[in-house]
C-alpha cells in the first residue's frame, strides 16, 4: 500500500481501523472514508435510521459509534440511491470523526487532510 494509516477516533484516540481495510477514499463532496472491515471498538445501532440532508438524502443507513466514547463516527448503508449503491453493507467514516495516524513519517493527522490512493470496488 503506498499510505499506511491506522484510524483513531477523534475524541478518545480508540483505534477503529485501518488502510489495508480502506475500499473507498471516498470524495470531498461526500466526506467519508469506506472500509471492509472495523476493530471491535466501533459499534453500530441495530435500529435504521434514514438521511435528511446530503449526501445521505433518502438513504437508509445504521449509525456507528466509539465503544469506547460513543462519538458517533460514521454509518453503513442499507439502501442507497444508484450513485451510493456500491457503499451498501460497507463501513463508512466521516473524516471529521477520526484522525489517522500514518505510518511512515509517524504523524498523526485530520482525515480530511490525507488524499488516500484511489481503490476499485
């Protein structure tokens, strides 16, 4: 991989996944970075909740949060329109909610900092 980084909740620095999980970077129109896989300290309602702003307008989706803190973190969508379609089922983060810690250079930064490679689904 050429940027290893390991995801730490923004509020109690839990690790909650990393790089080699990552499918998606996402977009900056979107905000959120897609994983195949989390630690066991993201958790995630059982109840469905549905977005009423973009870029979730319309979707149905389940909430993920810290174990440890409870920071709401990102979602996994249950329905989606044809243009978020893909993202079903995945772990979505908001980049917001997380910092990452890469490491190369050992730094810790913003997710919205870091331009992740491009990943085919």
């Amino acid at each position: 991989p050429e940027l290893c980084a390991v995801f730490h909740c923004r509020e109690c620095w839990a690790v909650l996944g990393d790089s080699l999980q990552l499918c998606s970077p996402g977009t900056a129109r979107l905000g959120f970075l897609v994983c195949f896989k989390v630690t066991a300290d993201v958790v995630w309602e059982d109840s469905l909740l549905v977005g009423l702003e973009a870029p979730l307008l319309g979707c149905a989706y389940n909430a993920l949060s810290c174990r440890s803190c409870g920071l709401a973190v990102g979602f996994i969508l249950y329905s989606a329109p044809s243009d978020l379609a893909s993202l079903r089922g995945l772990f979505c983060f908001f980049k917001d909610r997380i910092l990452c810690y890469l490491l190369e250079n050992q730094m810790v930064v913003e997710a919205s900092k870091v331009d992740f490679p491009d990943v085919t689904l």
